[in-house]
C-alpha cells in the first residue's frame, strides 16, 4: 500500500511516495572507513587499531537497495572510523538520497578534515546530510572552527558528541550474562550494515580488529544475510541478544570509565574484567 508524504529532510521540502506496509529499520550505520586519524584510547569501534579499509561504492550501493525493498530506514549514518578520509564522501550521500529519499542522512566526524574538504564537497554535504561532530579534548581548540564550516554553530549540542570520556566493557571470560547485558545496552541500537549482512552493534563485528591485535577469541558474529532472510527474520535477528553478549559488562564499575587520552595500543584500554 502507498501514500504520498511531505517532509522536511536535511533541509528540503520532499513529497515522496512511500510503500507505508513495509517494516521499519530505525537507523543504520555504515563504516565508509574503519581506520581514523584520531587515536582515542578504548575506541569502541577499534578504530585506533583497525587495518586501513575504505567502502566500497557498488557494494554499499547494492546492499542499501535490497535493504530499502526491505524497509523503511529513518536514518541511515556514515560514520566510521573517519567517514571523511573516504574519498568517495559526497558520493555515498548522493547514493542514500537516490535510493532511500526518506532517511535522515547523518555524518558522525571528529571534524579534523573538514578545513580542507574542497568547498563544493563540503557544501553538497550540508546541503544534503547532518554533521554531526564529536568533540574530544585534543580537538578543542579547533572546535569553533569546524561548527562555523558545518553551519552547527546556532544549532545548540544537539548535533555535537561531546567525548570527554570513554568506558571500559569487555569481560575477557566472556562469563557475562547475555540477557542481563543485552538489556542495559545501549549499542544494541547501532545496527551495522556490512557486506550483504546487518549485525546488532559495531562491537559484535568490528572486534574482530581487537581478536586480531591481541590474539584473542571473543565471538564475532556471523550477523544476518539481507539477501537471505526476509524483513520478519532480519528484525526478529536484531531484536535479541547475540552470543557476543557475554563478552560485554555494563555493569556500574568505578574503574569503567576513563579520561579521553590518546591510545598506546593496549589490551586493558578495553578490558574491564
Ligand atoms: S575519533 Fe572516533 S572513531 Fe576515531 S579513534 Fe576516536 S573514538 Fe574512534
Ligand atoms: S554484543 Fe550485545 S551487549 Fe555487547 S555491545 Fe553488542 S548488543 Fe551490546
């Protein structure tokens, strides 16, 4: 069934014709790139340690059109990473707007790169995504800076991460109880698209880089295929806890949390037990 739907989105007035029985995927992230050029300690992406890897176009392409066959995506964020280290930025937006008109297209950046983003780049990308950037101690002189290239300066801290401070989460014995965990979590949220797959949360992909650094064997998983399972199977999937789980505590610890500084590399600017 469709109906025709007015809305302001990223600036513009659009009437689009949306199929209003399709299902609804909240959000969705997207790593154009895993690497970065801040190196925050405890990264929870693992972008301080990750292998340098860039997106590739057609892949993202594809996989955004069989999920948007699927469902309804209210926002789809690029992030990473650096997302703005893709030199293939302006064209991944341009992508979500052709194939999902309706989603609120974000960029999550640390904003280092945006006084030398060509000017057109940086203006297509205002014209047609939110930035939304993170603040981080190192990066506070500067900050003022990138606001007034993004046009975020009257828009309060709703468009600002302020990340002063990081947190502590794994259980190394993977011992933690997965309900308990899943429950109080707050990435589960985070559903991340890749390769044809969709997983619950960065963390359950993305420390693969951490099992590699450290030569340990926490569960990544397998996520769930787009092209195999249908819109019912891939929600129900994402709505339950994951055998990652139990390699995550939330628990109130007062030695979870930590100062924002730069990383050194090691095991324990993640490990909590
Ligand atoms: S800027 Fe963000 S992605 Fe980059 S290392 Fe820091 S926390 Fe990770
Ligand atoms: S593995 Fe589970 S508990 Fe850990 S971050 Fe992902 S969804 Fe949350």
């Amino acid at each position: 069934m469709f109906k025709f739907h007015k809305y302001i989105n990223n600036k513009s007035l659009l009437t689009v014709k949306i199929n209003i029985s399709k299902l609804i995927l909240p959000s969705l992230e997207v790593h154009l790139t895993d690497h970065c050029n801040l190196n925050c300690k405890g990264c929870s992406h693992f972008s301080n340690i990750s292998d340098e890897y860039f997106l590739d176009i057609s892949e993202f392409e594809r996989d955004l059109k069989e999920l948007c066959g699927k469902f309804k995506i209210y926002r789809i964020i690029l992030l990473g990473g650096e997302p703005l280290l893709h030199p293939k930025i302006t064209e991944f937006v341009s992508i979500c707007k052709n194939i999902s008109p309706i989603s609120q297209i974000e960029i999550v950046s640390n904003g280092i790169l945006l006084p030398s983003l060509q000017k057109d780049k940086l203006d297509y990308i205002k014209n047609n995504a939110n930035i939304i950037l993170s603040k981080y101690p190192v990066t506070s002189d500067k900050f003022s800076q990138y606001l007034d290239l993004t046009d975020t300066a009257n828009m309060q801290n709703k468009l600002i991460y302020i990340r002063n401070s990081f947190r502590k989460y794994i259980n190394l014995n993977g011992n933690s109880n997965i309900k308990k965990e899943y429950s109080i979590c707050i990435m589960k949220q985070c559903t991340t698209l890749f390769n044809g797959h969709l997983y619950n949360c960065p963390f359950a992909l993305y420390v693969k880089y951490f099992n590699k650094k450290f030569n340990q064997n926490i569960t990544v998983s397998q996520g769930i295929d787009i092209y195999k399972s249908n819109p019912k199977q891939i929600l129900q999937y994402l709505n339950k806890p994951i055998e990652t789980c139990k390699y995550c505590t939330f628990e109130n610890d007062q030695n979870a949390s930590f100062a924002w500084e730069q990383s050194k590399g090691l095991m324990e600017e993640w490990v909590l037990k």
